[in-house]
C-alpha cells in the first residue's frame, strides 16, 4: 500500500517529464524554423526560389561601382522575367579579376573558368571596359558552345543604362539557351528612338573566332553613345567628395572672400558676361590642372589604336569638366545661402554705394565661388596621383591606368 505523499510525488515527477518533453518538442520546432529560415536566406541571396531546385543556374560577373549596381538590380529581375519556360537561378559574382581584364577574348576565358567554379549552366559578364571591333563599338559577344558572354556597358550609352543592360542580357540568354527565336527577339533594341540614335546590329561570325555572336552599333552615332557611356561609368558628380584637398581650398578661400568687402565692390562692377567668362576660366583652369599635373592624358603608344586613345582622352576631359562644374554649382549655392544670411542688406549697400537687390548677392556669391576654384587649382597639387585617379574614374578604369603606371 503506498504512501500519500509518494502518490504526490509520482504525479510531480510526471508531470516535470511532461514539461520536460514538451519544451523539448519546442525547442526542436524552433531550431527547424530557424534551419528553414536560414535555408530560406541563402536562397534568396543566391537567387534561387524557395519552392524547389531550379532548372537552370546564370552566374552575372560584375566589376565593383556601376557594373555591380547594375548587375544586382538584374539579378533581382531576372528570374521572373525568364520563368516563362525554365525556373532560374540568377547568381551574382564580383570579381574583378575575370571583368577587368584587357580584350573580351580573355573575359570570356575567365568567365568559363568561373562558370565551371560554380558550377553555373551559363555566365554572363558585365564589364565597362570599352570595346571596338572594326571600328564598331561592342555591345555584347557570346561564345554559344562555351555558354557564356559578355556585356560592354559603355556601349549602352550615359542614360537608361539598366533598362538597355536588361535587354541585352535577355536578348544574351535566348542565344545561350537555343531559345525559338533566338537574335530576332530583340527585347525592345529595335525600337524607333535605339534606331534612330544608335542601333544595335546582331552578327553571326564564322571561322575561327571564339566568339559567335556579336551586337555592335554604329561608327559614329555608336561612338557618341560609348562615350556618354565611358563617362557615367566614370561618375563625374562623385569627383568632389574625392578631391578633399581642392574642395579644403576652395571653401577656405569663400569664406575669405565672404569678410573682404574689396571682392564685393569687384563682382559688383563686373558686367554679367564678364562674370559668366571668368567662372568658365576657373573651371578650365582646375581641369587642364588634373589633368597635367597627375599625368591624366593618355599619350599614344607605338602600334597603340589611336581612336581608342582618343576616346579615352575625351572621356577625361568630359568627366573632370562635368565633375568640377558639379562643385562650381554646388559651391555657388553655399556661398548664397551663407551671403544671405550674414550679410545684411544695409552692409552689402553701404559698401557698394547703392542699393543692394538679390542679383547683388548673385554677384557676391559668384566672385567667392570663382576665387574658390580657383585656388581648388593649388589645393589639388596636394592630393596624390592615386587619390586623384580613383576620385576621377571609375574601378576599371582607374585599374588599368594604375597598371600603365606600373
């Protein structure tokens, strides 16, 4: 005959086992949750769907700056936008060695090394090194038996470089894929405005040549749009926040300019045209003096293409001019606003001997942003080649004029 008190405590201990077992299956479904969520993570972020394998794998491969911003937003888009016959799986692959190599003969090359890497079905590049074949600019090569391709983003143009990258990349996959069609569905490349600007030619090319398939534009409306191109790539309005020095020099000399009622009575008397010639003087100033004094104009070499040199020289020139006119006018507004709020207009008036409107203010501040320039000029001899040459270009170029260099 048992024992109250050891009835109780049998009921204790079974119900502690109870318990015990319970938080136990709780544990178990949160660790499960946790793998699942996990699992769910790394798919998205090889772009794989969550419900089941997908029948075909894409690897992009990027240059770091705008190609991978570029490439990422694709990856995102991609996998719906083919769904129509196949399940995707669109991987993105930043590799600066494999896009920035010289010709598209050893891109593709390393493409296919990376495609076998990942064990990807097809690869895609994604490069903004320039590309010319018999005087065309390249838009995109495939090699069809090898499975991969590469994409020339310059040769996109300055503006809606994504919409035209996406469909490229389209067009790209159905001639990797087989698909029915092949290079006649253009994916909007042929509409009236790409006709008119510059269009995209498709060419089957035979012999020996790893390459198969190539889209090319136009001599020259197709250089104009690999020029703009060149020169987004490079992303002149970022030039400022990398010229540290200058943009020291050229705030510190406004704000000299800001106390010197000489340099008021100076913009005051000075017509609106002789004002808009000496802002255009200070910007060609600090531009020819990048340019000379960090050795940024490409020189011609024996044997050399002289188009190409002369692209890149172009480039340069617009980049810096487009990056340093970006500072003038952000400058300009700085010593506005700071003009307008510290010196009163009673100031401004007895120092110039007339009533002062706001186009005096403009005037102020037009001969604080000019001086600053200006001195901009000095201030950049202190920047080193480097620092100037990444604030200038963008990674691929930057990385091939280092290597010039060396």
């Amino acid at each position: 005959m048992s024992h109250p008190g050891e009835t109780v405590e049998r009921r204790n201990m079974g119900e502690q086992d109870a318990d015990s077992e319970h938080e136990d299956a709780e544990a178990f479904e949160t660790e499960q949750g946790g793998e699942e969520s996990q699992e769910g993570e790394r798919l998205a972020e090889r772009g794989e769907p969550e419900s089941g394998t997908p029948d075909r794998r894409l690897g992009l491969i990027a240059d770091p700056d705008m190609p991978e911003q570029v490439t990422r937003r694709l990856a995102d888009d991609l996998p719906e936008l083919l769904s129509e016959q196949h399940s995707w799986a669109v991987e993105v692959d930043v590799d600066p060695v494999t896009a920035g190599r010289h010709s598209t003969r050893d891109i593709l090359a390393s493409t296919r090394e990376r495609m076998g890497e990942h064990d990807w079905d097809h690869a895609i590049c994604l490069t903004d090194l320039p590309v010319r074949a018999d005087g065309r600019p390249v838009v995109a090569e495939t090699d069809l038996e090898g499975g991969v391709a590469v994409v020339s983003l310059p040769a996109l143009g300055g503006t809606g470089v994504y919409r035209r990258a996406r469909q490229v990349v389209l067009q790209i996959v159905d001639e990797l894929t087989g698909r029915s069609g092949g290079g006649a569905n253009r994916y909007g490349l042929d509409n009236a405005v790409s006709r008119l600007l510059a269009p995209v030619v498709r060419q089957e090319l035979g012999g020996e040549q790893e390459v198969d398939v190539r889209y090319s534009t136009t001599r020259r409306r197709g250089r104009l749009r690999l020029l703009s191109g060149m020169v987004r790539s490079n992303q002149p309005a970022q030039l400022v926040f990398g010229l540290r020095s200058a943009l020291a020099a050229a705030v510190a000399t406004s704000a000299f300019g800001l106390s010197s009622s000489t340099i008021w009575q100076i913009g005051d008397q000075l017509g609106v045209f002789r004002q808009v010639i000496a802002g255009f003087l200070s910007v060609v100033l600090l531009v020819l003096w990048l340019i000379t004094a960090h050795g940024l104009w490409e020189k011609r070499r024996s044997g050399g293409d002289r188009e190409q040199v002369l692209l890149y020289n172009t480039s340069t020139v617009a980049t810096l001019t487009i990056g340093v006119g970006v500072m003038y006018v952000g400058l300009f507004a700085i010593n506005l606003a700071v003009a307008l709020f510290i010196v009163p207009p009673n100031l401004l008036a007895s120092s110039l001997g007339h009533p002062a409107d706001f186009t005096r203010y403009l005037a102020l501040a037009w001969g604080f942003t000019t001086m600053g320039v200006i001195a901009g000029a000095l201030g950049s001899s202190l920047e080193s080649d480097r620092a100037v040459r990444q604030a200038a270009y963008g990674y691929r170029e930057e990385q091939r004029r280092s290597e010039q260099v060396h």
